[in-house]
C-alpha cells in the first residue's frame, strides 16, 4: 500500500522551493496512492489538489482545507461522497470514473455554497434515471454538471418531479447495493484473483498465454477488479526490474582504459563534447575550449590537468587529451562562461621557448622596414646631430694648417672667406687642401669645384 509522504509532496513542490506550508497547488496524480492523509496539516494554503489516476477508496481528511477551491478524484475507488463539508470555498468537484453508486450522498454537499461545477460521469449512479435532474433539484448552487450547463428550465422542471425523483433514485440506489454486495462475495471467493491470474509455472501455460487469459477474462467493474489490475501490473514491472539487474550484472562494461601499461595515454570522449585546442605562442600556453552543457550544474564537472595530458569528467563520462607539449598543472586555470557554459582551461608550458615580446613603439615607417645592415650606420649619423639651438664652438673640431704658407693656407679665425671655407650661423671651420699641381694659377673670375 502506497501512502502520502512528506519526501513525495516536497518533490511535488519544487515551484514553490519546495516548501508546504505556503504551497497552494499540489499534483499527486498517478502515484498509486491508497490513502488521502497528512496534507490538512503540512498544507494549509491549498487551493487545487489533483488527485486523480489513484487507488483512493475514501475521501477523507481534507475537512479544514479552508481555501481549497478544486479538488479532482476521477480514475479512483470512491464510492460514497462525503466529509467535504468543511472545503468552505470548494468550486470544482471531479469524481469521474468512481464507483459512486449512492446518488443522494450529494446531498452532503449542500453546505458546499460555492460548488459551481460537479462531474459524475463513469459512475454506477450516473446510469440511474433521473440522475441528472435529481442532482440539480437536490445542489441548487451548481452551475455546470457533467460539463453541461443547468438551464433555468431544466431547474424548474427538476422541481416539479422531486417527489417522484426521490423514489426513483432510492429504488436504484437499493439494486446498487445488491449488486456490489454479490461482487463483494465473488471477490472473497477468489482471493487474490487466482482464477483471473493464472499460475505462471510452466506446466498450466506459459507466460504469454497466463497475460492473455488475465486481460480477456471477464470481471466485473468494481474497484476490487482493479486492485486485482494494479497487483498484477506491479507483479510483472517487479520481475521485468529483477530480470534488467540479472542482466545488467552479468553485461557490466568494464571501464574504459585511460593509460595503457607502457604510458601512453587514450584520447577519449564519453560525452561526446565538442572542443577546441589550440596553442598560444604569444603566451606560450595551450587552451582546451570544451563545450558543456549550458544548463549543466557546476559541481558535476571534475577537472585534472597533468603534465602531459587533461582529464574532465563530466556527470560520471570521461573526456581526457592528451597534450603536444608538457604544461604545469600548478599554473593552470580553469574557468566557465555564464552565458554559453563552456570550459576554458587554460595551461602554461612547463619548458617551452621563452618569446621575447616585440616592441610596439610607433615610429617612421622608412625605419620600421630598413634593412639590418643600416641600423649600424643611421645610429651613428644621430649619434653626430647637434642641437641647433645651443651654443657649440665647432672651430676646433678639426685643427688647421697654420704652419703651411700658400695660396691655400688659413690665416686664422680672423682670415679672410675664401671658396675653401666653411662658414656657420655662429662659427667658421677651414677645410684643409689638397696639394696643388705646379704651374697652377689661381684666377679668381673661375668660380670654385665643389
């Protein structure tokens, strides 16, 4: 027997942070449930409750859930309607495909004011005659019933025939209640179902021909049929599950191989991530870019970076590299992106060639790309500039014949120009001579070779 556990509803909270005193909305269908309790004290605040798809016999403990405002049983075992009286704000009551089979049980839920929707549909009472405007006559606040709206009319008319309705509705009940008492009895008789459920030994039948008798052999609808059903499906999805272990044991995977004995390591890739290596000279480091899941929690990722290989598992799969050169785990980095997920392991080469960063100083562009070989000379020509600005005596800088007598000579600073002087903007250097030639005349009216 399944029951309501406090682990179940705060799984079924996860919107509300999972948690239940101010929860509002709780589903709890399909869980095999045989019992409704608890959740008048954990969950105060409900306002829809969704309880279909059950093994619920009962409607029980929800008396003080004040606020709640829909409640939907259909697809159980219910087959009285009561305790409801205290749902103050009930609007919308679903029992489809129950085994209501006392139709005046809805009279105890004339205290419900607010009720404005009722579904009865699959239930033994809704085949009574009389059924509808029975319910109509008897819940005057309903607005909608079977998900058919109640025309004024038809409340009129159901009026005018409660007397008779009355008497109709019990006699029916009655014959229900035979009914489900002999189906009772036939249960009893057959305990477990033994008949519909044939021994599986492998000397009455076999497997497939006990599933076929169990599904074609007439029953009768009752919520006794049903337990039978569920205690038949959760047999074979036990011994399905025993089969799947027996097999998974025996067909277990070994675990891949990382390193081989000699050394040499695998390239692998379990989760079939995308990637991207690639080699930053400028930095002298490698940068593993993997693709992980976006949405993919953090702490299901392990990173190991070794000296010649990278390991990243991630949620139990292995993806490991091996690396072209050897890096320094020490001085690794790891980080991911915010808005795309990915990995980004950065790793410094532990004895890689060490790049001496250029220099990035704008200048000419004629001395961005000269040769080599002139780098030696233009040095020297700005190691000979001088600042026109200052003051600098260059009379000295070359020492003059004053010694020699000739046309050609210098007297001196004093000396007269001549075509052989140099004169500046705050000095005058002599040039010495060469030596000239016998017979040579020096006419003035000849301009001089430069």
């Amino acid at each position: 027997m399944v029951y309501i556990t406090e682990e179940l509803v705060r799984r079924r909270a996860e919107h509300n942070d999972c948690e239940l005193f101010s929860l509002e909305e709780l589903s709890l269908h399909q869980q095999d449930l045989q019992k409704i309790q608890y959740l008048e004290h954990w969950c105060r605040e409900l306002r829809i409750l969704l309880l279909q798809n059950n093994l619920i016999p009962k409607i029980e403990n929800v008396g003080r859930l004040k606020k709640l405002e829909y409640l939907n049983l259909a697809l159980n075992n219910i087959e009285l309607i009561e305790n409801l009286e205290g749902c103050e704000s009930l609007q919308k009551l679903d029992l489809t495909l129950n085994f209501v089979g006392h139709l005046s049980s809805v009279g105890s839920l004339t205290q419900n004011i607010h009720l404005r929707e009722l579904f009865l549909l699959g239930n033994p009472c809704a085949e009574f005659q009389g059924y509808r405007p029975y319910v109509v006559t008897t819940l005057p606040q309903l607005q909608f019933l079977d998900g058919k709206e109640i025309s004024r009319s038809e409340r009129l008319q159901a009026v005018q025939e409660l007397k008779q309705l009355r008497a109709d509705v019990h006699r029916q009940e009655q014959d229900c209640l035979l009914r489900r008492e002999r189906e009772k009895e036939e249960a009893s008789e057959e305990p477990g179902g033994q008949e519909r459920r044939p021994h599986i030994d492998g000397t009455q039948c076999d497997e497939e021909q006990a599933e076929y008798d169990f599904w074609n052999s007439p029953c009768s609808n009752s919520p006794e049929s049903r337990l039978a059903a569920h205690r038949h499906m959760e047999e074979k999805r036990k011994a399905r599950d025993k089969l799947r272990a027996q097999d998974s044991e025996k067909t277990v995977p070994p675990p891949p191989t990382l390193i081989t004995a000699d050394g040499r390591v695998w390239n692998i890739n379990q989760p079939r991530l995308d990637f991207c290596l690639t080699e930053d000279e400028e930095n002298n480091t490698i940068v593993l870019d993997l693709a992980i899941y976006r949405h993919l929690d953090t702490s299901l990722i392990d990173v190991d970076v070794q000296p010649q290989f990278v390991r990243v598992t991630v949620k139990g799969k292995v993806f490991q590299m091996a690396l072209p050169d050897e890096v320094r785990p020490d001085a690794s980095t790891a980080r991911r992106s915010q808005t795309t997920g990915h990995l980004l392991l950065t790793m410094p080469r532990a004895n890689g060639e060490i790049q001496v960063k250029k220099n990035k100083t704008p200048g000419p562009k004629h001395h961005r790309e000269a040769p080599p070989h002139t780098a030696t000379v233009r040095a020297a020509s700005q190691a000979l500039e001088v600042d026109p600005s200052g003051l600098v005596d260059l009379s000295n800088i070359v020492e003059g014949p004053h010694s020699r007598e000739g046309p050609h000579s210098t007297e001196g600073p004093h000396s007269r120009e001549g075509p052989h002087s140099t004169e500046g903007p705050h000095s005058r250097v002599t040039v010495q001579s060469e030596p000239v030639s016998l017979g040579f005349v020096d006419d003035p009216d000849v301009p001089p070779l430069i």
